[in-house]
C-alpha cells in the first residue's frame, strides 16, 4: 500500500472516532431542577424532556408548559430561571472558563418570562450579555433582573444592578426597584412605570404555578452580584428597593401595594415622562 493510501486510512479513521470523543458540543448550562413539562429543542427540531442534571446547549429552545418552570444553572455560573408558559432561545453562550473577551451570551426571549442573575459573562464587558426578542434589546449592568414579553410589549423589573430596554425610538435606563415598559409601536420610546403590572405582579406572589425560587444563597453569589452592582448603582436614588439577594422570590421585595391592572395591548399603560437617546 502506498504512502499516500496509508495516510487517507489513517485520516478517514481519526474522523470515524473523533466525533465520539473530540467533537461533542460544550454545555452551554444545566438544569438545577424542573417542574412540570419543560423541554429542550436541539438543531434538530426534536423536542425532548428536560429533568434534573441535564445539559442544555447553545442554539437550544427551553420551553415550557402552563403550570410549569425550570432553573438553570448556565456555564458562567449564572442563573436563569424560566416561567411558566414560556420560549427561551439560547441563540449564543459561549463562555470557556476565563474572562478574555470571547465570552457572549444572547438570549432570545421568544415569549413569557424568565428572571436571570447574571455570571462572569458581562461582568467586564457588559456588551458581551444580551437579552432580546423581535424588537427590543435588554442590556445589563451586573444584575438580578426578571423580563416578560407578550402582545403588548416588553416589561423589565429590576431587583438589583442594573438593565436597559433598547427600542427603535429610543433608550431607557431601569435602576433597582424599577419597572420599565418597551411598546411595539415603533414610534413609542421604551418608558419606566410607575407601578408594576397586575401580571407580573401575580407570578411574583403566586406559590402554585408561576415559577421557580432561584436557588439557595451562597457567598460567591452574594459576591458576584455586589461586585458588579457596584458601578452600576453610583448615583441611584436611594429610595430605590433594597437588593434581594437570589435565594428570594420577586414577591419578597414587597410590591403588593404597588399593583396595577394589566396594559390593555391596544394602548400603553400608565408610563413616567420617556428618557430619549439621540
């Protein structure tokens, strides 16, 4: 057998056994625990059931069913906990262990909700996280954060740190304890409410159905967040809500008075004066 024979053997068997050994896909993250019907959609289009320990991947759907919720816990050590009745896109997580610019995330909010305590992806480059659906974008500032889409638009609650809502008409900044709402309208700029919507408000006091605890508090969480929070909150209103730490629900931060009715999605709710970015 030639030279040349021998090294095409050679080649075509390494690329036999290198898919099973060299080429598995990386983890973008991994399920802490689910309830109800909560699944993954791969590259595939295959819908397959998610439980506890499973990984999930970059470019993964996580959906889930009515009355059901999930918590991940993602490769930067982030969490992200996705509501009931929800679609959640892993368009890019890439994160390799070291802060070296080549860590991304962006996430596709496809519908529902889902509350996220942000991990080593953005804390140095706050570009590198991006939270988005078809028409607005959510950036952040090292946080704790919860967003919802659905027919009206784009809501942003913030517990700690820091978000943004991006829109075609323009910028708003959400600061601890704040709520801001993005319409689709293009013509209407992203504006903060003055009081947090009767639906949001519901899954944060509801105990049956609505959605996950992110999981219990340890040092390094508490850590992480106030590092990052740091710059982010120089210069906030101290009247703002007081940080809630992980292991506490979104109800725990006491906004039971501060209900409204849901935004009929025909007009905007109740908005403060907007804040355009030129």
């Amino acid at each position: 057998m030639s030279n040349l024979r021998i090294a095409a053997a050679v080649v075509a068997g390494c690329l036999m056994v290198m898919p099973r050994f060299g080429w598995s896909q990386e983890a973008a993250g991994h399920i802490l625990w689910a309830f109800g019907q909560v699944e993954r959609v791969g590259a595939d289009g295959v819908a397959k059931p998610l439980a506890k320990g499973d990984a999930v991947f970059e470019g993964d759907v996580i959906r889930s069913a009515a009355g059901s919720h999930a918590q991940l816990v993602m490769s930067d050590e982030a969490l992200v906990a996705v509501r009931a009745e929800s679609s959640v896109k892993l368009t890019k997580y890439s994160y390799h262990g070291v802060e070296d610019g080549t860590e991304r995330a962006i996430i596709d909010l496809l519908k529902g909700g889902l509350r996220s305590v942000t991990g080593a992806i953005g804390r140095t480059n706050k570009d590198s996280y991006q939270l988005r659906n078809d028409m607005h974008v959510i950036g952040i500032r090292g946080t704790d954060h919860e967003t919802y889409a659905n027919e009206a638009g784009t809501f942003s609650r913030v517990t700690m740190g820091g978000t943004y809502i991006q829109a075609p008409a323009g910028r708003v900044e959400v600061a601890p304890g704040q709520v801001a709402f993005a319409s689709r309208h293009n013509d209407l700029a992203p504006m903060r409410l003055e009081h947090t919507p009767e639906f949001m408000q519901v899954a944060a006091l509801s105990r049956g159905n609505t959605g996950p605890k992110l999981r219990g508090p340890s040092a390094s969480d508490e850590r992480r967040l106030q590092k990052s929070a740091e710059p982010a909150t120089a210069g906030v209103s101290t009247t703002a809500a007081a940080p809630v730490m992980p292991s506490q629900t979104v109800g725990d931060t006491k906004l039971e008075n501060r209900v409204v009715k849901s935004p009929d999605p025909s007009k905007p709710p109740r908005l403060s004066p907007p804040i355009r970015v030129k």
